[in-house]
C-alpha cells in the first residue's frame, strides 16, 4: 500500500515592528504644507480601499500592515483537511490542541511505525471469524435475517457513513461504537469500500455456531459484536469505551493509556502491594461473587485485596475512588469476566503488574494475541482461590519473571493496542468484510448520514468531552499496517495446543504446590 504522505507548511510567527523616528519638520512654503496635505489625503485613500478589498476577500491586509501572529497549520489536500465541528458548538475551540516542540499535535494519534509495517499477530484471527462465510459469500437474504439480532445498521458508501438503529442499546455503546467508526473514516478518509454491516451492542453472542452445522443449514447471519466465544460465530469488534465509557467517566483509550503510564511510575515495581488485587462489581456474574470468597478474612489469606466498586455511590461522589491511573499499586492485578467479557481487561493488563487472568469463557479481539506465561499467569476458574493463592507465591518466589511477565503484558496492550492498531483491525476488519458482499450496499429508509458534527453538536457534559477528545483531527501519515497472512490448518493447531500446553504447565506447579504443603503439614 503506498504510504500517504503529509504536507505540511509552517507558518513561523513573526511580528514587524515599526520603529519611528521623531524629528521636528519646519516647513516656511506654502507648496509644503498642500504637499503634506495630498500624502496624508492619499495614504488615507489608500487604506479605506484595502479595507473595501480586504473585505471582500480581493485583497490581502497584511501586504500594508505586515504578517499576523499566526500558530502552526498543517495543509492538506481537500479530501485529508481537518475536520471540525462547526465553530458554535465550542467543542473544538475550546479545545485548543497543544503542540509540542516540534510542532505537531501532542493529541494526535502517533505512528509508532513510519512505513507501512506487518499488524500484529492478533489480526491474523480476522480472517477466523469470517471463515463461515468465505465460501457463501454474505447475500442481502443471509444480511437481513441478521437484522433480528442487531441494534443497528452500518452502511458505508462513497466515503460517508449512515446508520439505521433497531433497537436502543445499554447506555451509549452504540453511540460511541459508530462515533469510532466516523473517526475511523477520518483517520484513513476515502479508503474504506462500499459496504453494510449489523451490529448488535449487548455482550453475549448469540450466533450459536451448533445452528449452522452441516451443508443443510444456510449460512449464519454476520452479526459484529464486542465479543464472542467458542461455541459462536459472532464477528469480534473493538468496544465503545475505545472512544470513552461516559456514563462511568472513563476516558478515551488514548487519554486512559497516558494516566496509566504516568500511574506506573508512581510505584515502582519491587515497592508494590505483595498481593492480588481486584477492584469491581461482583453482582453482575456469579464467577465474580465467587471469587469474593478469596479475599482475606480472619481464618484465611489466600494472598489477595478484594474491593467492591459501588457505582451507584462513585457517581455520587465524583469517580474519585475509580480513577485507573491510581490502581497501579499491587504486583499483581485479577482479570475476571463479567456478565460476559469485561472491559477492564485492557486497564488491567497496562499497569505493570503480572495481571492473573482468570479461565475465560469469552474473549474480545486482542486477547488472542497474547500467551499464557509471556504476557499474563493463568488462574483456574475452579478452584480460583487456591490458584490465586499459588501465583503470588509463586510471583513473590520469583521476581524477576513476575515482573517481567506483567511489563511484557503492559508492552502489547501500549505497543500493539495502541488506537493507532485499533483502528488498522476495524480497517482491516471491514474491508475483508466487504470482499464477501454479494450484493451492492445501499441506503435503506429510515438511515441517516452521521459525522463528527451532527454526532458531537447535540451532545452534552462527558458524553460531549469524550467525543472532543477522541475526534480524529487530521489522517494518518502512513498507510495501514499490512494483514499477514491467514494461519493455515496446523499454525492454528499449534498456536492453540501451545497455550494449552502453557496452561496446563502453570497448573502442574500449582497442584504441586499444594501437594508439598500437605507433606509438610504431616511432618
């Protein structure tokens, strides 16, 4: 892909300063004093007919009086020029974007490769999830049995978005998953396809992959969603809070990921919290009362420091309990799925610590990226306390790996998960999307065309802040990194077997572990 190259023209800031000598003029003729006269006359026409032209636009006011201050533009071509909301709704000029030293945008997303690079190995699973329709192809009959399940439509034509809404979704997911897919299309502009996608922004999946088995059965309905598992054929997309989860006043992932490194630095390594710790809401998922039967009690330390996040009582006093830049301070942080998978995960994994990643039963598109061992320490979803209890020991026993198990983890989610591959895997995503189409996207009734403006405008408090925030200000630089190539048969069996391979490993020590302390016991 040939790399888009920017074209930029500073503007230096200058003033011209007028220095005017004072000097008495005695004039004795007549002829002197009409002279003066007709050049003050003349200067004064002069002025008035600039201004006359000026206003017009016909003329350049600074040709008399010099050039303006002016701050640093960036000049595009028309089809990559900034895009802002109207000036009345004071998003953006309110939001004076900051420049560093070297006159580029500190706000804007930065390209950690300058030529287009290979994607990382996660994205290889795009070409996974949308197998069941390579040999079908996706028809406009298979795409409307979809539309039972989703909450809204995308459809993508000529370089613009429209949406049609089924159904309302949990708070504004919805709103910030299309906001995402607005900036995406400003952030790589006129290189999306032509096409329509369905979207449903609950959390389980709900195409069961058992319903499609055999040639019998007609293809499954492509439903994008934030998650899916193994039992299912939804197709996995970034999640909203990628953009900022307002109603909990969590930031944009770009903003999110900087307080959490400025948070690391706060606690080194070696002076952290000996324990595991875990900050949530257990009412949404059995799994998570469960494991509150782990935290230390007077009969029991199972190594771990357990706390309930009443929502209801954070809102109330402001989030001042939940801010994520502030819970960088145990070794060891606990992953544990909700009511389906959990957004926390990414907030987890970016603080250092070895996070202990409880079994899953869903997973979200970047965890399968990542290696048991290499960037988190499994747990046991039976049995969780126990297995908690060994890690740390284990962890404590060994610091240096421990320590370089959780940096190595905080390495991907910065380095891999940036928003800058965030938005390479939805381009990505879509555009292999858009190959299987059978049909030609069009714009159904009751769609509209949304943007930056007409999405930002009408919004209020946080909801508005975050979308300022997230906006996409200019296009990207370079080209999006380059899909490697899908897994064959045996890679895929392979990458599989090693992570259960690793897993199994962890579990072995463990069962030793506690083998060794009941032969101790009896000595």
């Amino acid at each position: 892909m040939a790399q888009r190259k920017s074209t930029k023209r500073n503007n230096s800031d200058t003033q011209t300063n007028t220095h005017s000598n004072h000097a008495s003029i005695k004039t004795s003729s007549h002829q002197g004093k009409r002279i003066a006269k007709a050049t003050l006359l003349l200067v004064f026409s002069i002025f008035v007919s600039a201004g006359l032209l000026s206003f017009s636009g016909c003329f350049d006011y600074t040709t008399l009086t010099g050039p303006r201050q002016v701050t640093t533009t960036i000049t595009k071509p028309p089809i990559i020029t900034l895009h802002r909301f109207p000036r009345q709704c004071g998003v953006v000029r309110n939001q004076t974007q900051p420049v560093s030293e070297d006159g580029t945008n500190k706000n804007k997303p930065r390209s950690n490769h300058s030529h287009p690079s290979t994607c990382p190995s996660y994205f290889r699973w795009i070409y996974e999830d949308l197998r069941p329709w390579r040999e079908t192809g996706v028809t406009r009959e298979i795409l409307q049995k979809a539309s039972r399940k989703a909450h809204f439509r995308v459809i993508i034509l000529d370089g613009k978005v429209y949406a049609k809404k089924y159904r309302r979704a949990i708070e504004t997911r919805d709103t910030f998953t299309l906001w995402g897919i607005v900036q995406l299309l400003q952030w790589y502009p006129g290189r999306l396809p032509d096409l329509e996608l369905l979207f449903d922004a609950d959390d389980r999946p709900t195409v069961r992959s058992s319903d499609y088995i055999g040639q019998q059965h007609p293809a499954p309905p492509p439903v994008f969603r934030y998650c899916s598992n193994d039992a299912s054929l939804d197709i996995v997309f970034p999640d909203w809070s990628f953009w900022g989860w307002a109603e909990l006043n969590i930031k944009p992932w770009a903003k999110s990921l900087v307080a959490i490194e400025e948070g690391n630095k706060m606690t080194q390594w070696e002076d952290r919290v000996p324990y595991a710790y875990w900050r949530g809401n257990p009412n949404v998922a059995r799994t998570r009362r469960d494991l509150l039967r782990c935290n230390v009690s007077d009969q029991e330390d199972w190594n771990t420091r357990l706390y309930i996040n009443d929502w209801a009582t954070e809102f109330k006093e402001g989030f001042k309990n939940s801010n994520l830049e502030n819970q960088c301070t145990h070794r060891y942080k606990i992953y544990i799925e909700g009511w389906a998978w959990s957004v926390s995960e990414k907030y987890i994994m970016a603080c250092d610590s070895m996070t202990l990643y409880v079994r899953p039963t869903y997973y979200d598109f970047l965890i399968r990226g990542m290696v048991p061992l290499q960037h988190y320490w499994p747990i046991r979803d039976h049995g969780k306390c126990r297995s908690l209890k060994h890690a740390v020991h284990w962890g404590n026993t060994h610091l240096d790996q421990a320590r370089k198990i959780g940096e190595e983890g905080s390495r991907y989610i910065r380095e891999e998960v940036n928003m800058e591959y965030v938005y390479d895997y939805m381009f990505h995503l879509m555009n292999e999307y858009a190959k299987l189409l059978k049909f030609k996207p069009e714009i159904p009734l009751g769609a509209k065309e949304i943007t930056s403006d007409s999405m930002g405008c009408p919004a209020k408090g946080r909801w508005r802040d975050f979308m300022a925030e997230s906006m996409v200000m200019s296009p990207s630089e370079v080209s999006p990194c380059e899909m490697p190539l899908p897994y064959s048969t045996l890679e895929l069996k392979e990458v599989l077997e090693r992570k259960a391979n690793l897993t199994r490993q962890v579990e072995v020590w463990e069962d030793q572990y506690y083998r060794n302390l009941t032969n101790a016991n009896k000595h």
